[in-house]
C-alpha cells in the first residue's frame, strides 16, 4: 500500500522522499528526480509530513528513536499519519512522545486495499490534533477520496480495528455462506450474483469474491497474518472496552485454525478454497 500510495504523490508531481528496509521496494521510485531516498531521520528533518504504511507500532517506535530517529532530528511543525492498523493504546503513547518534542501524531486507519491505494481512492479514519489535521488535509488529497476525523489521539487506529473486526467477519461467514450453498447443489456464482441485488450484499459479494474467488486468482493481496493481527487487536480491545464481541472472538478462532495450518503468510482469499480443511483443524493444545 506505501507503494501505491507514493506513486499517486509522483503522479501529482509532489515531491517526495521515501524509505522501505526494502532495496527492492525502493529500487522503482529511484529514477523520479522528484523523489529523493532518505531514511526516517533525515526525512524528519527535510520534510513538513511524514506518512507511515509499515506493519505495525514496533516499525515506528523504531523509527522514532535514537540519535539518527525521528524525534532527534525533526524540523519545527513536522506532522505524522500513522496509517498502521495498531493497538490505540500504544499509539496513545507515541502520540504523547512525539508530543514532547512538538510533532503532532496522527493515528489514521486506511480502507480501499492495495487497489484503493493505487487509485488514490482510500478512506482514512483519523485521530490526534485536529488543528494539524486541518492544516495538512489538503496534503492527503493525492491517495484519498474521504477523511474522517473522530476525535482524541486512539479515534482513528479504534475505528480501524472495529471496521477490520466487521469486514473480516463478514468474509468468514459469506465462505460459510457459500460452501453451505455449494454442499446444497448451488453454484457459488450464482449465490454471490443473488446477494449482490439483495440485502445480503456487501463489499465481500461485491468485490472480493468477484475478483479474487470467483476468478481463482486468490490474489486479495493481503495475507491471513493481516486478518488474525487485526482480529487479535479488537477482540482484545473490545474485553478491555467490557463489549461484547462473541462474533469478532468467532472469528479469531477461525483464523488460528488456518494459522496452526500453516496459512499465515498466505492470500487470505484461499481462506475460502480450504475453508473446510481448516474448520477441521483441532486447537493446539492449552488454546481452546
């Protein structure tokens, strides 16, 4: 999604500096002359915003310390988006670190996919100072089509993760759904192209299945690890918030199966393809 996210910067003809642990993710952004490669610290210093796509808090708070991170070296006014899906709580923290040394923190949880990053079309949901939000708004502009902003530092990585709790969940059961309607004589299209003009429709029928099912592509582009992190975030949340989530913790349990099943690296797509392999899977021991 970084990557989508800077070529729609490039197309802008925005200057932009990026960084990545990845040669490779670099490599293709190399031959823009509006495009310089500099690592989080000295980016903090030439930059007025710095936007973070990295897999979690332990990315960033890397990033942030010591003498060559971003809190040592920060120009005056620096603005950050977290555009990780996070545990609010630890983004709280870091929002109060950088807080310290005056860079305002912004938590921003992304949906549209890698597709809706490539487009420029994503929805964010944004959390932190909202004078900074208001200010560097406009800079949002060339990777996203809505913003939110929800309140206190935390709004925006919450919504994230109850969005995630309900999109993923709502996955799991149209595959329940649809190895029921295949157990039933019932061709799998045909269930999806009935939801998809009834009120069963969603995103799911709409688009997931479609193109990445249906098709037998089982490119979603993103991996089961994704979809038990994010689980594991908001079932955790929502004990801590004392809500009930016995659908999202249903959910979660599905997903360890397909993890004990060696599926953590795997397009969360073949979910669908293996589903009844992996209800068969039994708990590893001292898990229920």
């Amino acid at each position: 999604m970084g990557r989508g996210i800077a070529r729609c910067y490039v197309r802008a003809r925005i200057p932009i500096a990026v960084w990545d642990v990845s040669e490779a993710a670099i490599k293709p952004f190399k031959r823009h002359k509006d495009v310089v490669v500099a690592e989080p610290g000295d980016m903090a210093g030439i930059c007025s915003l710095i936007l973070f796509v990295v897999p979690g808090s332990p990315e960033i708070e890397a990033a942030m310390k010591g003498m060559k991170g971003i809190l040592a070296n920060a120009r005056q006014g620096l603005v950050i988006y977290d555009l990780t899906t996070s545990d609010p709580v630890v983004t709280i923290k870091i929002a109060r670190g950088a807080a310290r040394k005056a860079i305002s923190y912004l938590d921003a949880g992304m949906s549209g996919g890698a597709s809706g990053a490539d487009a420029g079309t994503l929805t964010l949901m944004i959390g932190g100072d909202e004078r900074a939000f208001k200010r560097t708004r406009k800079n949002l502009k060339p990777f996203t089509e809505k913003n939110f902003y929800l309140g206190k530092s935390g709004t925006g990585h919450t919504l994230k993760l109850i969005h995630n709790m309900v999109c993923h969940t709502n996955f799991i059961a149209a595959c329940e759904g649809g190895r029921m309607a295949e157990r039933a004589g019932i061709k799998l299209k045909d269930m999806v192209d009935v939801f998809n003009v009834s009120n069963a429709r969603s995103y799911i029928s709409q688009v997931r299945f479609p193109k990445h099912i249906l098709s037998k592509k089982w490119d979603a582009k993103s991996r089961v690890y994704n979809l038990h992190k994010d689980l594991g975030m908001a079932v955790s949340l929502g004990k801590n918030l004392n809500a009930q989530v016995s659908l999202g913790e249903g959910t979660l349990a599905f997903l360890e199966k397909a993890v004990d099943r060696g599926m953590v690296d795997k397009d969360f797509s073949l979910l669908y393809r293996d589903f009844e392999k992996i209800r068969r899977v039994k708990p590893k021991k001292g898990k229920k």
